[in-house]
C-alpha cells in the first residue's frame, strides 16, 4: 500500500490534481494484477514480473506496453498522470454509465468502477478483450463487462453518461453522440496537427472544445479514415534543416505553452504535424511539405529551421504562425471553441473539427 501511495504522489508531482476519491481509487486497484505477463517500457526493453524491479516499474508514471505488432505498439495501460486527467474531466458519479472505447489492460475500467461507474469497455481485439475481463476479476473489481465489440458502433440499443475514448482517432463517431443522455458528454483524443489532444464533445453534429495533451496508439477502420484537407502524418524524418529565423524565447517556451502554440499552429495551418526538431529528442512542431521530409519546424524556443525543396516558403509560413500566436495574446488551447463536422468515410462517417472560435 506504501507503494501506491507514493505512486499517487508521483502523479500529484506531475501537476495533477486528484480528488479524494480518485486518489483512494488509485491506492485501492492493484495495477500489477493488469499487466501479468510483463509489460514493454518506452525505450522497447521488457519487464516480467520475475524481474526485482517489477513492482517498482509498474508503479510509475508512465505508460506500459502489453501488446506489439512487429515494430508497433497496439495495446498498453495509458500514463496514470493522463488516465487522471481524463477521469477527473468525465465528473464521475456513482450510478452513471460509461462506455469505453478501448479497453487496454482494464486498468482504466478498474478505475471508473472504484468510483461507483457501471461501465462497458469494448475493444476490437478479442484477445485484448479477453486479458482485460480476466484482469478485472483477478483483482477483484466488479461493475464492469468488457466485450469484444466495433469501438465505432459503440453499443447500439443502449444509453450512457459518458463516453471515453483511449485511442487516437480522426473524428468522433455520430453514434457515440446518439447514445448519450441528454447531458451527456464524449471524451476522446482526437488528431491534431500530428498529436492527440483530448476533446469534450456535445451534442449534433457535435461541439467541443480542447481539455489537454495526449498521444494515443491509432484506432483502425473508420475512426481513422482518411478525409480531404486532413493533417499530414508525422514526418519518419526530416531534409537537412538550416536556420531561418533566431531564437525568439529565452528561456525556452515551458513544455504547456509550446503545446499552445502548437495547437494554434493547427488551427491556422492545415500543414502542421509532429517531426524531428534540433536539439529536441521526441520531435515537435512541424509544418511539412508535400514529400513529408521537408519542410519548417519550430522549437520551444521560438526559432524557425526548415529543408527540402520548399524551404524558404514553409520558413515564412512557420514564422507567421509564431507571429501571429504572439498577436492573439497566446491563447491556451482551452480557450479555442471547436465546431465538427461530417468527414470521412461517407458509409461509416464521422465527426471532425472543422471550426474553431476563440
């Protein structure tokens, strides 16, 4: 129990706030009962629960991969700090039913139930379905079912509270909107500008706006069906980059601001997306050409580099989005309103930010 208090304080450390009863959610559930067969850390090494420092790996702050295809990951127990984030922001009250849209590990599940939700957590990988619902009971946890089922369909004929989505998708399914009660509310990482940001989403065709940062793994089907005038997918690397525009920030944008501008520089730009950036080891802001290698990033601190055959114009285009974030006073990315619209596979559509008003 000393563990999972200390775990709460790690979470609280990244700027967390926790409820009571969120915390005590988190002292109570037995994280290790969901990853029994080990998990991957980010830098691809393996744990396994032999391992001394299982324990000690499985209570971080971080997120741990439980299932690859090849070279990529495709099922895990999200970061804590994120899964909090995400928890707090649904306004759980016991009795109120939720649907997951992705079931992971079922750790999250085992969460949302600790505060007195009813939950059904679906996933379209059966095995992924079938470790979660053993997970749960191994640790004791009732009041949730998970099943096998298509995360876009949701679960027709049923009503529910809340919907919470934890995979990255290009847009909202209208049937989660349908499904609602009346105040109701979808929470889902949605793309943006190559990462995903976690939006609140109301009513039809549905209206939201932006809670935090994320970076989910890629739902599949049409969740993830490409549409006209769509982001670029991050860049797999980048032209060589030479500078054309100093540093504007000293110091350096905090890493909550750079993600402000970032979310700005979609807004205003359809070219924006993730890629490499000097001196930056997870990348950051770019906005690409056509070829996808070239282009003009811009770190936190403001500077602009760009390469490939388009360069001078894709630097001009990246220093007026910094300009012009400057001018609007820095809006957070909270302070945006979204407005969604039909896209995608018009057979299986879905719902993605089209406007947005500050």
């Amino acid at each position: 129990m000393d563990r999972r208090r200390e775990f709460v304080e790690q979470i609280r450390q990244g700027g967390v706030t926790l409820s009571p009863e969120l915390a005590a959610a988190f002292e109570s559930v037995p994280r290790e009962a969901f990853v029994p067969d080990g998990f991957q850390r980010r830098d691809g090494s393996r744990v396994l629960p032999a391992d001394p420092d299982f324990l000690s790996e499985v209570y971080r702050d971080d997120v741990l991969v439980t299932k690859m295809d090849g070279p990529v990951p495709t099922s895990s127990s999200s970061q804590p700090s994120l899964m909090a984030v995400m928890i707090e922001a649904l306004e759980v009250r016991p009795g109120q039913r939720i649907l997951e849209v992705g079931a992971g590990t079922g750790y999250n599940a085992a969460l949302l139930a600790s505060l007195g939700a009813s939950v059904t957590s679906i996933d379209v990988q059966e095995d992924v379905a079938v470790r979660a619902r053993s997970a749960l009971a191994r640790a004791g946890v009732g009041g949730v079912r998970v099943e096998r089922a298509d995360g876009y369909a949701g679960r027709p004929g049923e009503r529910f509270d809340r919907v919470v989505v934890t995979v990255g998708i290009a847009g909202v399914s209208p049937h989660w909107l349908d499904q609602l009660e009346p105040d109701g509310f979808v929470l889902a990482p949605v793309v943006h500008a190559g990462t995903h940001p976690v939006l609140r989403v109301s009513g039809s065709p549905g209206s939201g706006r932006a809670l935090c940062w994320s970076g989910f793994m890629a739902a599949a089907g049409p969740l993830n069906a490409p549409f006209p005038d769509a982001f670029p997918l991050p860049a797999p690397g980048m032209a060589e980059m030479t500078p054309h525009r100093p540093a504007r920030y000293e110091p350096p944008l905090s890493e909550t601001t750079y993600r402000d501008l970032w979310y700005a520089a979609g807004v205003w730009n359809r070219r924006a997306s993730h890629a490499p950036v000097p001196g930056r080891q997870y990348g950051g802001l770019a906005l690409l050409d056509s070829t996808r290698a070239g282009g003009a990033v811009i770190p936190p601190d403001g500077s602009v580099w760009a390469g490939g055959a388009e360069a001078a114009a894709s630097a001009a285009m990246a220093a007026e989005v910094v300009d012009r974030w400057e001018a609007a006073g820095r809006p957070p990315m909270g302070a945006w309103r979204i407005g969604l619209e039909p896209a995608g596979d018009p057979h299986a559509p879905i719902r993605v930010p089209r406007r947005w008003a500050l």
